[in-house]
C-alpha cells in the first residue's frame, strides 16, 4: 500500500512566492502613484484657498479705493503680522521637504514657476497678486501650477 503525502512541493512554494512577490511590488508602485496625487491634491487645494484669499483681499481693497494686493506680511508670512488673508500661518505646501511650515518667498522681479533658492513654501509675486508652490521636487513639476 503506498501512502499519501501531504504537504506541498517545493515548485508550488516558490511560485506561490512568485505570485505574491510580484502583486507587493504592483502594490508598492500603486500606494508611491496615490501619494503623489495626493501631495497634487494638496497643493492645489491650498493654492486654491490662497488665490481666492488674494482675490477676496483685493476685491476689497478696489471698494474702498485702493485697488492693491497685500503685502507679505498681510498675506500671512509667519513673521507674525496682521495676516489678513490668512488667518494664522499659511497652509503647507505638501512637496516641501525642509521642514519650514508655511514660509512664504517674496518672487518680486520674478516669472511665475521660478523656485526661488532653497526655503521651499510658496514664492509671492506681490505686485500682480500671483502665487506658486517654491518648490519642484518631483515629476510632479507643481510649481507651474
């Protein structure tokens, strides 16, 4: 009488480990794609927020006769002063990797998407009301957003 084994070979093993190694790289590759998109995401949102906040801001200004965008430290620079487009500190910008929260780079004298030295944060264009992300780290290319 012959008897039964039971158990799996070694072939089956390694393909099983095979299979399974090859759907955790197609998974690791799948999670690095979402948090891209979700650093896009962010940043887009925040650049949203701050541009409506520029617009309210100088929609205001135009009522009371001024017609003019605020200065750093109004747009909330984290020098601590007035801040009146932003309450408190600017958002962060999610690509920025120096570890400053919200800093913001006056861009006067620059072209939109110009990263200005290392800092990161967002570079501010006073004089035409612009903002971008200070930063290009990634395939992402988020400072021509």
């Amino acid at each position: 009488m012959v008897s039964a084994q039971r158990g799996f070979t070694l072939i089956e093993l390694i393909v099983v480990l095979l299979l399974v190694a090859i759907l955790s790289t197609i998974a690791a590759a799948r999670y690095v794609d979402l948090m891209e998109e979700s650093k896009i995401s962010s940043l887009k949102a925040s650049l949203d927020a701050i541009r409506e906040g520029l617009r309210v801001f100088y929609v205001e200004q135009m009522v009371a006769g001024a017609g003019r965008y605020p200065t750093m430290v109004e747009l909330g620079d984290g020098s601590g002063g007035s801040q009146v487009v932003a309450t408190g500190l600017m958002p962060d910008n999610a690509f920025d990797a120096d570890g400053t929260s919200a800093n913001v780079v006056d861009a006067s004298g620059q072209s939109k998407g110009t990263v200005i030295g290392t800092t990161g944060g967002w570079a501010y264009r006073q004089n035409a009301g612009q903002v971008w992300a200070n930063t290009n780290t990634s395939d992402a290319h988020e400072n021509t957003f």
